[in-house]
C-alpha cells in the first residue's frame, strides 16, 4: 500500500465524483441523488487519496443514534486487491461506531462483507420495463405528498425504514422532475411512493403500500409519469407480494443484491415495502 494514502471526508463538491463512479458502473443514480444524500449527513461521506488522487470512495450515512446505511463502495480499478477498500471501510465503521448498519453488497462481494462482520438478511433485485402509460382512470384516493402533514408522512416513512429520515425525505420528495403521491383511505394514510428521474429513465423508490392492491393502484400512478422512458424498481426480494408486481407488469429482473447489516435484522414490515428508496442509503 502506497504511504501516502488517506483517508478524508468528501466535500460536496467531490461527491459528485462518488456519482459519477456509480454512473460508470452501471448504477444509474438519480440526476439529483448527490444533493439529498450529502445533505442527510455531510460528515458521511469518505475519500481515499494517494497525493490528493481520489482512488476510492464510500459513505456511512449516520441517521440516529442507532442506525446508519453504508453505501457508494468503490476502489478504483488499478488499485483493488491492495487493502484500499479495506482501510476506507475500517474508517466508515470508526464513524458509525456502535450503530447498526445496513448495505445492499454485491453478491461476489458477499464474502468479503461477511468477515468484516456483516450478516445477510435478504436479497433485493432491480427490476426494469420500457414503460408504455396506461389509460386506467387513476383512484381518487391518490394524492401529491405535498398535501399530507409532514408529520403524517414521516410517521408513516418510520414504520417502514429502520430510523427517522425527516431531512432525507424532505429532500427526496422535493427534488426537481420528481413526482410523489399518497394513498389516502378513509382519512388515513395508507401508501406512498417516488419516482425520479435518474442518468437513463426513472426510478421508483420507496414505494410502501398497507395492501397489494394500493401498491398496484401507486405503481401505475408513478410509472405513468415516465412519459415512456424506462423504469427501474428496487423490491426486497424477500416480499412475495413484490414479486407479484414485477411479474405481473412483466418487468426484467437486471440484477440483485445483498441486504446486510452488523447486527439484527431491523424488524420492518416487508410485506408493505414493494420499493426500497436506494442501494446506497437503504
């Protein structure tokens, strides 16, 4: 290992190269994706350099004193198998300290997260379609976020990701091209979901529904805003009624992922979760 290689954090600025890796690996990030992240937690976000050379990034995204989402792993390609990766990795677990952390690992990585200490809890998978709109008359129990008391919606957020996102989803549902909607039945909220627009077409995520049929009933909503482009959908694979979903709107499963963590599995409803927000913050 080259001695003058160190560890710092990333500003915003160099962030944006963290996104532009994920680009060039096939990640497809959301146009607006560096933004929301970086401000969740500008401390999490962490650089390897030899003489002011980025050659590796990551982030441990911080969201309470109990958890954190490990993301944004990369070690450029000339530098791998030298023990980079592995000092940035024992930088961001320093930062975390003793939270619980999640990450959506790369399956020939499995082996390596697992001796660092990570246990496998399921697998998700990336599921896409040309989208092609459909003519249904939308339900009129759907609605923009925009319409439903900030506390209502981080409420019902909470009950599907293992901390409080507030900033996060402030950000997310706000970001340019966006569109977000609730599903409202009888006065309460009982589903949303977001879709963005990302470097090719658009991704859906989170998407949480109380049922299947107001998941169905969200999905359409979301995937008509795509003006026929392609979609991309995130789903915990674990979630049968998810898979119902893909299948039956005849998405290509493209490829899949290890969902981790250090300690316990957060007790979530999988059921309700038919799209994680992202690989990179959970």
């Amino acid at each position: 290992m080259n001695p003058n290689y160190s560890i710092t954090r990333m500003s915003r600025q160099e962030v944006n190269t963290a996104i532009n890796w994920a680009a060039k690996a096939g990640w497809n990030p959301g146009l607006h994706d560096a933004e929301c992240f970086y401000q969740t937690d500008p401390q999490g976000f962490f650089s390897g350099k030899i003489d002011n050379k980025i050659i590796s990034v990551g982030s441990a995204v911080i969201y309470d004193d109990y958890f954190a989402f490990c993301g944004f792993y990369i070690v450029d390609e000339a530098y791998r198998g030298q023990g980079y990766g592995l000092k940035l990795t024992q930088e961001r677990l320093k930062y975390i300290g003793n939270r619980n952390a999640g990450i959506d690992g790369v399956m020939d990585m499995l082996s390596k997260y697992e001796r660092i200490g990570y246990k496998l809890a399921h697998n998700n998978a990336r599921y896409s379609t040309t989208w092609h709109q459909l003519n249904n008359k939308p339900s009129t129990n759907l609605v923009p976020t925009a319409n439903i008391p900030k506390e209502t919606l981080n409420q019902y957020d909470r009950r599907h990701f293992p901390a409080a996102r507030t900033q996060f989803l402030s950000l997310w549902i706000a970001q340019p091209g966006v569109k977000s909607i609730a599903y409202m039945q009888n006065n309460t909220l009982s589903g949303y979901g977001v879709i963005r627009p990302c470097r090719e077409g658009f991704k859906i995520g989170p998407l949480f529904a109380d049922t299947p049929d107001i998941a169905d009933a969200l999905f359409v909503a979301l995937a008509n805003h795509s003006n026929e482009e392609p979609i991309y959908l995130d789903i915990p694979e674990n979630n049968p009624y998810a898979i119902a979903l893909v299948n039956r709107y005849k998405l290509d499963k493209i490829f899949e992922t290890a969902r981790m963590y250090l300690k316990k599995p957060p007790d979530l409803p999988i059921t309700n979760i038919y799209g994680i927000t992202s690989f990179e913050l959970g």
